[in-house]
C-alpha cells in the first residue's frame, strides 16, 4: 500500500487458499427387472465415489425401493468429479448383466452441478448375475 506522500508500506504475509469443489445432490434413478422384488435382495450403487462414499463397497450405499420396478439414491459428490459405478444386490455375485446375461463394463459419470445443485441420473438394469434368466 501507499499513502498520499508515497510512503509504501511493508509486504503483507502471502496467504494461499484453494476453492473446494461445490457438492452436487446427484439423484439416481434406478429402473430393475419385475425380478428383482423376488430375488429378496436390496438394489446398491458401488463405485469410485469420494469420500465418505465406500470405493467400489457392493454392500454399502443401498437405494430405497420405490415400487417393484424402481429404486433411487442420493449421493452428495463433487463437482467435476468422474465416477464409475455398477448396480448390485448387496453381492458382486448378484452384479447387473446385459440383455443377454453379458457382463457389462461399468458405467460412468461426470458429476456436474445443475440447477440448484443438483444432477438426476436415470439407469436400467436389464439382468442380474444368478437371477432368472441369468442363473438360478
């Protein structure tokens, strides 16, 4: 700084700060088989989430049943961030399958901060691992 006779001031002490990336209420909307219900398991999101978020857990982050065909979860991530994640019943023997009882790689996701903060995915799972007709 200086003052009107152009005396300057000393330096000020640096600081150095780094913004934290805004969470995101990212929504997932889950459409299962008409299975599902009988197979007596609950629907899990797995994945490379962040912390507090379990890294690739199948029997952590279970989503709430909506009906017998639909199930959804809540996640509070980062923006910015990328996700890769598979649907599982509580068990990676009982992880999503294709069409045709194939194995899928995982699906992924760009976290971004929508209106309000907020983001809705919606997914279909087709099969699971050992539930007819993929097994059992």
């Amino acid at each position: 700084a200086q003052d009107t006779s152009f005396n300057r001031s000393a330096n000020s002490n640096e600081l150095s700060v780094q913004a934290q990336a805004q969470m995101v209420a990212v929504t997932f909307y889950i459409t299962v088989p008409a299975n599902t219900d009988g197979s007596g398991r609950t629907v899990h999101i797995a994945g490379s989430f962040t912390p507090p978020y379990p890294q690739w857990d199948r029997a952590s982050n279970a989503a709430n049943r909506v009906d017998a065909t639909h199930w959804t979860i809540a996640l509070n991530l980062p923006d910015g961030t990328q996700v890769d994640y598979k649907y599982a019943l509580g068990d990676w023997n009982y992880v999503e399958k294709g069409a045709s009882c194939d194995e899928l790689g995982n699906r992924s996701l760009v976290v971004v901060y929508g209106p309000g903060g907020t983001q809705t995915v919606n997914d279909t799972v087709l099969n699971w691992r050992n539930v007819s007709p993929c097994g059992n």
